[in-house]
C-alpha cells in the first residue's frame, strides 16, 4: 500500500495565492467593516465631508459627504470591499439616495456576523436567521408605510418634505427650502414621467448657492456666430454632428504637389465649393437655426450669416441630446434627403446673461416639461457638490412619483424595524434567533451613527427612542435640531419608501454574500515579457 504523503500540495500556478477558512472570513469581514467606518462619519443631517484629492497633474479636489462619490474615488484593494463600493454605486444608480446608508447597514450587519461567527455559530445558521429578519423588516416598513399619491396637496408636501429630507444632510441644508422648492418644481413639470434628461443643470461661478433658479426652457452654455441674428422668433432648429470645418484631402500621409501658387488657389476654390454646397444643403431643410457639434469654420458661418441663419457650434454632446429632446429634433450627419429629417421647433430663442457669461436660452419648446436650474456658488468645488445633492433629490423624487409610499425618517423607520424583528426573535426557538437579534442591533446603529455624528448622547436618544417605540409612538425618531426625540410626522421629516426598501434589501444581500465566502483565490500576476519586436 503506497503511504500518502502529509506535505501540503499545492495545485496553483507559481505567484498564485490561496487564503482559506477563518483567515479568508477575516479578511473579508477587515475589509467591509473599514469601508463602513470611513463613510459613517458623513451619515445624517450633521455629517462630516470628506476632501478628496486626485493624483496626476491637475490634482482635482473634491469636497463631497456622498457616500457614492466618497467610494467610487477610492481605490480598494479588499474583494469584500469592493463588493460595498459596488452596492453604494448601484444604490446611487437604482433610486439616488441612502447610499451612505446602505453601506453602513451592510457593515454593521458583518460587524455583529463576526461576533456570532467568533461564539462559533455556523455562517448558514446566520444567514437563515438574517433571511427571516429581513422579511420581518421589510412587512414592518411597509405596513408602517403612507401613501398621498391620491391627495394632490398631501402629496406636494410630502414631495416638499421628502426634498428637504434629502438636502438636509448635504452642502445645501442652509438653503434646503429654496432647492426643495426648485427640485419639486422640476419634477412636478414632469407630469409623472421621471425623464430627468429633460431637466438640465448648468453650473456659473459668481453669487451664492441662494441665487440659484429654475428656468422655464432649455439653457445651452454657447455663443451665437458672427454677423448673425442674436434674437429668433417660431425657430426652426436643425441639430447636426458634421464637420464643418474645410475639406481637406483627409487622408493620413496624402500630400499634393503643385507646379505653380495658381494651382494651390484653385485647389482652396475647389474645397470652398465643395462647403458652399454642404451649406446649400442644410439651407434646403428651410431652418433659422443651425448647431452643430463640431467646429464650424469662418467661411460657413459668413454664408449662414448672409442668409439670416443662426449658427452654434462646438455645442457639447450631452448638450446636444438633451437638445434634441426637448425640441422634438433629431440629430443629422447628412443632408441629401430634407423630409426624412425631424427639425427641433421653439417659440424664442435668445442671447441672455448669467454673471459675466452669455448663453442661448430657448423658450418655448415642443417638450414642455424641459426646465433649466441654474446653480451659482463661489467656488468650482461648492458647485459640483450642490449639483451632487440635487441630483439626489431629483432621483429620490421621481422615483417617489412613481412609488408614491413614504416612510418617517430620522431614525424612526430603522427603529420600527429593529422592534419587529426584536419581536420576532422572542418567538422564534433555537440560535436563528440569536441571528435575529444581531440583525435588529444592526438595525438600531443607524440611528445610534447619525446622533453619534452630531455630538449627542447616542445611547441616552436611542434608548429612549426604543422605549418610545415600545409604548406605541411609532412615529417617533431623532429630532438632530434640539438633541432629543420628537415626532417626524409633526417636524415633517419624510423619506422615500422606495429608498428605504432598497437599503434594507440591497445591504442584506450584501452582507450575506460577503458571509458565505470561506475560500479567496487570487490569480497570480502577469509576468513582465521584453517586448522583442518594438514599433
């Protein structure tokens, strides 16, 4: 009988490496714990920002407490980390919000599955209780749930409250009514649809962020063409991504040899001709209004300025889209066939003024539900974060549109939740309910985190905030202005039901996944090889 050799064999390439068990567990619980801890301290209305600094020459700072961004600019090495930076971006992308939320719930719950997994309970044990919790939670958030969506003037103001909510934990909490009002009314005109390409953010340095307004139309950040009209009324709007700039022999290492200077000027008459039709052609469509993406050359603009046409170029892609959808247009790269294209139509299109930058505004268009909101700020980087948090609460309410169940905010429905699923581990036999109880802990931080944030007694507020949960006031939550609790529905402090299911299920899930890993495999590098055939 052949002995078996006790020797560890190893069955990866050279370079490869291997951690297994409770090592591989570790790891992955070290690493979804220290993204949690690095984004808790932005959570709630009294959350810190954190700067940001990017590499490379420009060395761009950004000032941000978006828990999305704050993820998405660093670069983690940790698989399970990696996983809470995916699940942050697909909240943001999914329904906007909670994304420091979410990635804090998902720690916290593999903060307390290492615990469990340490009293030497079973990864699949705790799952199976985590699995139940989550319904418990889920039943609980959504009988607790109010729904206006029939009640025009409740619904505004849970719009209203829903987008001060939101902002009150971003840069733009000290104008919070102001950009509530303006979020609200950018999503009102969009009549149920929650196409928020038809509202469009422009960004001017001068003012402060209270100068900030709604525009009714369409804002492109252009000048108009020389010798050109500045003012058109009934515009018929052509949108073109061709180039307009001289045709020359665009083929690359072509040259041309001339005997004589005549024939370089015959050479120029030929290409002038040739964009003299080009322009023919695009005069045919029976336009006043020409923008193109590319470049238009002097040349050009002078024929559409001869024949009274306005012509914009270099106008942004994006730009140009958004464009195109408001105006009812397409965009054309060829001109040969008139009728087969769709032209943009508005009823004003003029020069305005915005501090020191002129731009085209366009009024009247075929899309009316298109809006513009002008942010003003003092700095590039005030800016960027206030068109961040707007973008939250314009994502947060169309989907609230659309999913018309709000909850209370300010800790109130994680609460809720934790008391359910506090309940359903008193009834529940066996160590699921050990789980269970973990799970409602986890539930409980958040609230414990956001007073943490804002200097307060935490464990004194959620005590009392579980004892006020316990006698019944299920309304109750945080009140952050008077370090106390109070009633949300009182202080109209709303949020998303939509974004709160989405946490909750999306952190679960998470945390689960992360939990069951016992095995991580890294592939072993590539090797460097000289490259012997250089260019």
């Amino acid at each position: 009988m052949a002995s078996l050799s006790l020797a560890p064999v190893n069955i990866f390439k050279a370079g490869a490496d291997e951690e297994k068990a409770e090592t591989a567990r570790l790891s992955s619980f070290v690493g979804a714990i220290a993204v949690g801890d690095l984004v808790k301290s932005t959570l709630g209305p009294k959350g810190m920002d954190k700067i940001l600094l990017s590499g490379g020459r420009e060395c761009s700072v950004t000032v941000t407490n978006d828990g999305a961004t704050i993820l998405k600019s660093i670069g983690v090495d940790n698989p399970a980390a990696r996983i809470l930076v995916e699940l942050s971006r697909v909240q943001d992308d999914e329904v906007g919000d909670g994304t420091t939320s979410v990635t804090v719930l998902a720690a916290e719950l593999l903060r307390e599955a290492e615990l469990l997994i340490s009293r030497k309970l079973h990864p699949q044990t705790i799952i199976s209780g985590w699995r139940k919790a989550t319904q418990a939670a889920r039943d609980a958030l959504k009988k607790a749930a109010v729904d206006h969506g029939d009640d025009e003037v409740k619904f505004y103001q849970d719009l209203m409250n829903i987008a001060r909510t939101t902002l009150s934990s971003k840069l733009l909490t000290h104008h919070k009514n102001h950009f509530a009002r303006l979020a609200v009314e950018a999503v009102v005109r969009l009549k149920g649809s929650g196409n928020l390409e038809a509202v469009h953010v422009i960004k001017k340095l001068g003012g402060s962020l209270i100068d900030s307004y709604l525009d009714e139309g369409f804002l492109l950040d252009k000048k108009i063409g020389v010798n050109q009209p500045k003012r058109i009324e009934n515009a018929k709007i052509l949108i073109a991504n061709s180039s307009m700039d001289t045709d020359k022999i665009k083929i690359f290492g072509s040259r041309v040899r001339v005997d004589s200077t005549a024939k370089v000027a015959e050479v120029e008459q030929a290409e002038k001709e040739k964009m003299k039709e080009k322009v023919d052609q695009i005069l045919k469509h029976g336009i006043n209004c020409f923008i193109n993406r590319q470049l238009i050359y002097n040349y050009p603009e002078q024929l559409f300025g001869a024949a009274g046409v306005m012509a914009i170029e270099h106008a942004d892609f994006s730009g140009i889209e958004r464009l195109a959808l408001v105006t009812g247009g397409e965009i054309a790269s060829t001109f040969d066939h008139p009728e087969l294209v769709n032209l943009g139509h508005c009823k004003v299109i003029e020069e305005v003024m915005i501090g020191e930058d002129k731009l085209l505004h366009f009024s009247g268009v075929e899309l009316g539900e298109a809006c513009t909101i002008v942010l003003r700020g003092a700095t590039q980087q005030i800016l960027d974060e206030a068109e961040r948090s707007l973008h939250d609460a314009l994502c947060v309410l169309a989907q609230t549109v659309k999913e018309t169940r709000t909850v209370y905010g300010g800790g109130c429905s994680e609460m809720l939740m934790a008391q359910a699923v506090f309940e359903l581990a008193v009834r529940t036999p066996g160590k699921e309910a050990v789980a269970m109880e973990s799970f409602a802990k986890a539930l409980t931080m958040l609230p414990t985190i956001i007073a943490d944030n804002a200097g307060y007694d935490s464990a004194d507020l959620v005590a009392q905030l579980r004892a006020a949960h316990t006698e019944g006031k299920a309304t109750y939550g945080l009140d952050m202005t008077n370090s106390t609790i109070g009633d949300m529905a009182a202080l109209g402090i709303t949020e998303s039901f939509q974004v709160k299911r989405q946490v909750l299920l999306s952190a679960s899930e998470a945390a689960e996944m992360i939990l069951r890993v016992d095995n991580i495999i890294k592939a072993a590098p590539r090797k460097r090889v000289p490259d012997h055939h250089p260019c």
